[in-house]
C-alpha cells in the first residue's frame, strides 16, 4: 500500500557560487552536513504527456533515502501530496489507480530521466530538531522520447520537515535573496526538463484568448467541470476528506450545463452524456447521503435528554453508518475502475474537444446565457408557487425536492454565465444557494425520517424500545414545517432574482 507525505519545498536557481551560510537564519542553531547522495530518476507519462499538463510526476527513482516509486500531486505552489511505493520493476497497482483517470488507457511510457548529485544539509533547532532540508542539486535531465535533447542545471530546494512552521522556509528564502539566489521559475525538475528538451515542433502554441462567443464560455464552463471530475479522482481513492462531495458536486454542474445551454450544444449529443453524469453522481452520492445523515441523527441524538433515549440507539445508528460506508466505500472504488466510467471520460474529453455546436453558440454572449439563466428561474418559480398550494404531506415534499434540483441548476448556469453577465449573475448565484441551502434542510429532513423508520423497524424486530426513533422522527417533522413556513417570505425577497440579466 502506498504511503502518503505531504511535501512543502521551495526551489531556487543557482550558479557557481553554491549554497549561502544559512547558520545566520533566525531559529536554525546549525547547519549539518548530510553528505552527498547520487539518485537517478525515470519518469513516466503517456505519449501526450497528459501527467505533465496536471503537473502530476510519476517517477522511478534509485539511489538516496527514499528509492522507489514516487507520485506527486499539487496541492497549492510549493505543496505537493507525495505517495510512495516501494522500489519495484513494475509500477505497483495501487499507483496505478491514482492515475488511471488521466491516463485509461493509455500506456505509461519512460520519458525523462534525471541523473542528480546531491548535497544535503539538515537545519536543526538548539535542540537538534529538524527544521528543514536544503539540497544543493547538480541536475542532469535526458529526455527518452525521440527527437529530444539533453540539459543540465544547478538549483537549490528547501523542504520543510513534517509538521515543521512554514514560516521556517520564509526565513531561509530571505537569507538566500540577501545572498542573490532567486525562486526557480519552474515548479518542478521534470517540467525545467521537458521545457528545455522538447522537441521544436512539439513546442506550445499561443494560448488561447479570452472567451468571445456564448459557446466560448460554456464550453469554458465545461471544461473546468470536466478537469475537476479527472483531477479529484485520485483524491476520492484516496478518501479524502469532501473529495468524494466535491466530485459529485463537478459532475452534476456538468449535466446542468448540458441541460441549460441546450440552444448552444446539441442536446442530442450532450443527453446521452447527461445520463451518464447521472449515474456517476450517483454512484457518488451513496455514501455522501449516508455521511450526511449519519451527522445529521448523531447531533439530533445528542440534544436528546439521557432519560428520553430508550434501548442502544447511539450503537445501532453507527453499526448502520459503518455497514452503509463499508458497502459504499467498495463499491465506488470499483465505480473508479470500470469500463463505463472511464468510458465517461473519455466522451467528455472528445466531447469538449469537438463540441456539437448549435447556431446560438457563435453569438454574443449576454443575449443567449441571460436568456438561459431566466428559463431556469421560470422553471424554479413555478415548482416554488406548486409546493406553497399543496397541502403538507408527500407532494408537497417531492415538490420542494423538485424545487431545490431546479434551484441547483439555475445556480450552476449563473455561474457558467458569471463571467458574461457579471453582477447580476453574482447576486442569482447568491441567492440560489441560499434557497438551495434552506430546500436541502427540508429534505435532509425527509430522509431522515425515512432512515429513522427503517432503523425503529429493526429496533422493534430485535425487541428493543422504538421509543426515541419515533421522538426524533417528530423532531424531524417540525424541522421540516419549520422550512415550510419560512419559505413563502423567503421566496417572495427573491421572486425578481434575474432583474438586471
């Protein structure tokens, strides 16, 4: 299994004068020779270097402290999560997965290798506690795929110790600028390397420019969306703490946009890939719902008074929890590796790529996105006016569910508009997320509800009281009256929500 490290380093260009006396830096007691370690480095990507273009590293490397399989993720500048395997021949499976979203499949190619001679000091406190490890490394790179060059350099990396203060590294940078030693203007070795060795008719050609066109910025939209889904896959693997919501959340704006600018891409098109995200978002949600609703019944039952808790609650409500995030938890990591879903990405990709375009596309934006976004709030406030005349009960509840979809998908096609419209789509995404917010409450409320039933049913089938299920079940529907009568005002301060699109 690989072990993850989060990595916090600072990489500086350097010349013939070498490392600067850092004994001066305020905290560092001294400066500890480390000698000099040889490591050798074979990193891999696919034939279009699609690991490089996320800035991801995947790498074999010998030699040093930490020989193995190295693999790298972005997290902010200068912070990178790193997950190591053991040296092997061939990359171990569970890296694999990492980065089968990028790279399907695709075969994973040696394309850089990177010989380096490094010399390693450790900055220690008065009491011999790392602070940190600055390297000096005189840096060989070969690029392994045809037509490639070779270079070299020297570059200085400070890396800060686990769990070290950061403010440890703006302290050594201010003794490395006094010393005229400059930040490196590459985030990494491999991408210096394949800058300074690719090919010349493989160099990039100018950007593209600012969105134009109402197509420009959906497809704008899409593509964040479609980049969000491929680079928090391996976070969801991972199990990362809101990676699995935040992944739900990028495929159910994608099937809004879909939905939204149907004048602008062919629904025809764009539908059967919508069915798709469909399913993916709820493969997504199933444990997402329990989490949800296991806080939600743990903070009720917490408010609950000791005397009024009747039977092993509490135990029953986390033997639920843990059988339905055990199930959930293998399931989706199966999702992950199937066919179907990497199939989905790459419809997205040739999609985006080739996007099935409609006459309204090649217009200016304001007219189409404003006009979009407003038939979206039509459809809101139709559901909205439904769900105040009906009587409490099951069709009022799906309707205010039907209500906060809608709410949902008029936000995203704001926010895929934000940039054309400005401040009016600003304020619509506001106070959609708003309404969305309080028409969540009112669900999470139903589903509670229907957890607690299911829950009262076995409690009553193993002989135990149902007495407190039925107590938070009645909790449960005054939360949710409560919604119900704030709704009407609450709707009525946002009823002209598109005024000024």
């Amino acid at each position: 299994m690989a072990e993850t490290k989060r990595e916090i380093e600072r990489k500086y260009e350097s010349d013939e004068s070498g490392l600067p006396d850092l004994t001066g830096v305020a905290g560092v007691a001294a400066v500890v020779d480390k000698g000099v370690a040889h490591l050798d480095a074979t990193y891999y990507d696919t034939v279009d270097e699609r690991l490089a273009a996320s800035s991801v590293t995947l790498r074999r490397r010998t030699g040093g402290s930490d020989a193995g399989w190295h693999l790298k993720f972005p997290v902010a500048p200068g912070v990178r999560d790193e997950l190591h395997a053991p040296l092997s021949d061939a990359l171990p499976d569970d890296l694999a997965g990492f980065v089968r979203s990028r790279v399907r499949g695709s075969e994973l190619l040696p394309v850089v290798r990177l010989r380096s001679v490094r010399d390693v000091r450790h900055l220690v406190d008065a009491d011999g506690g790392l602070l940190a490890e600055v390297a000096v490394d005189a840096v060989h790179a070969e690029r392994l795929t045809p037509g490639g060059a070779e270079t070299q350099w020297t570059e200085i990396e400070v890396e800060l110790a686990d769990g070290g203060d950061p403010a440890v590294l703006d302290k050594v940078e201010k003794r490395l600028r006094k010393a005229g030693v400059r930040p490196s203007a590459s985030a990494s070795k491999l991408a210096r390397a394949l800058a300074e060795t690719v090919p010349a008719e493989k160099r990039p050609s100018a950007s593209a420019g600012e969105p134009v066109t109402a197509g420009d910025h959906v497809l704008a939209y899409a593509r964040t969306q479609r980049d969000a889904i491929v680079e928090l896959d391996p976070a969801v693997r991972r199990d990362a703490e809101d990676s699995v919501h935040s992944m739900r959340v990028a495929t159910r704006r994608l099937r809004s946009t879909f939905k939204s600018y149907g004048e602008v891409l062919d629904r025809a098109a764009t539908d059967p890939v919508g069915d798709e995200l469909k399913w993916l978002a709820g493969e997504l949600g199933r444990d997402r719902d329990r989490e949800v609703l296991t806080e939600r019944l743990t903070a009720a039952l917490d408010e609950v008074p000791a005397d009024l808790v009747r039977g092993p609650v509490s135990e029953r409500l986390r033997t639920w929890s843990s059988a339905e995030h055990g199930g959930a938890r293998g399931r989706l990591l199966g999702v992950l590796d199937s066919h179907r879903y990497l199939a989905l990405l790459d419809t997205l990709d040739a999609l985006i790529a080739d996007p099935p375009l409609l006459e309204a596309a090649g217009k200016k934006p304001r007219k189409v996105i404003a006009k979009a976004v407003k038939k979206d709030f039509r459809k809101v406030t139709g559901l909205v006016q439904q769900a105040r005349e009906l009587a409490p009960g099951t069709d009022r509840d799906v309707a205010i569910h039907e209500a906060r979809k809608k709410t949902k998908r008029t936000r995203y096609a704001a926010e895929a508009g934000g940039p054309a419209l400005g401040k009016p789509a600003k304020n619509l995404v506001k106070s959609m997320k708003a309404l969305q917010n309080l028409l969540g409450e009112h669900q999470d409320s139903v589903m509670a509800r229907q957890t607690l039933r299911e829950l009262s049913a076995v409690a009553h089938a193993a002989g135990e009281s149902a007495f407190t299920y039925g107590l938070l079940h009645g909790r449960e529907e005054q939360r949710a009256a409560r919604v119900e009568a704030e709704l009407p005002g609450f709707w009525d301060g946002i009823k002209d929500g598109t005024a000024g699109l």
